[in-house]
C-alpha cells in the first residue's frame, strides 16, 4: 500500500495526543499485530513519483473516519482480499502523516484497541 502525501499536510506530523483510527488487516499480511499493546514500524521518507506526488511506503496505514473505512473494506473484500476492520489509537508523540482528501493516515506506531 502506498500512502499519497496531500500538499495540505507535506511534512511527518508529531501527535499531540492520542489519534482514534481504523485500520484494515488482510488476512495475508505478514506482520503480526499485537493486540493492546504498541506496535512500532519505520516510517518512511516522502518519495518523489511522476507527476509531483510524494508518497510513503512504510509505516502503519490507517483511516481516520469510521465510515472511509467501512467503504474500503467493503471494496477490498469485494474484490477477494478478505480484509478485516479494526480500532486502533496512534498514540501521542508518534509521526505520521495525514491525507485529508483520502481520510488516510500513515504512522510510526499504531495500537489496536478493538477487534470489529
């Protein structure tokens, strides 16, 4: 998954506090998430594709709203990804950055608090 930087927001963000999120796991990702506790990733660096767009590669993907998520899951589990939604918290003092015209976010750390 490639997360498109928005000109809006170009540079890694510090949270100030807690940040309530969803996120969607597919069945056949590699990484083991742990459940309660601080999950950690390497948040990459903005990488220059055609057109000017900026994107991420690394770190946790998420969604800011409930109902972003709910549409991407239906679409990916449409199309035989068999995903699931989770609720999660990018806890304060983490990076990310954020799309606001994609309701997207991509951080350092991610907890997943609830399993939907």
């Amino acid at each position: 998954m490639c997360f498109i930087i928005d000109k809006n927001y170009p540079s890694k963000i510090i949270a100030e506090n807690d940040i309530e999120c969803y996120k969607l796991l597919s069945l056949y990702e590699n990484y083991k998430y742990k459940l309660g506790e601080l999950n950690k990733s390497i948040l990459g660096e903005g990488s220059d594709l055609s057109f000017n767009i900026c994107s991420v590669k690394e770190g946790f993907h998420s969604y800011s709203n409930l109902t972003e998520a709910i549409w991407k899951l239906q679409l990916n589990n449409y199309s035989g990804q068999e995903c699931i939604m989770v609720k999660c918290i990018i806890p304060k003092d983490s990076e990310y950055y954020y799309s606001e015209k994609r309701h997207e976010y991509v951080s350092n750390q991610i907890i997943i608090k609830e399993v939907s």
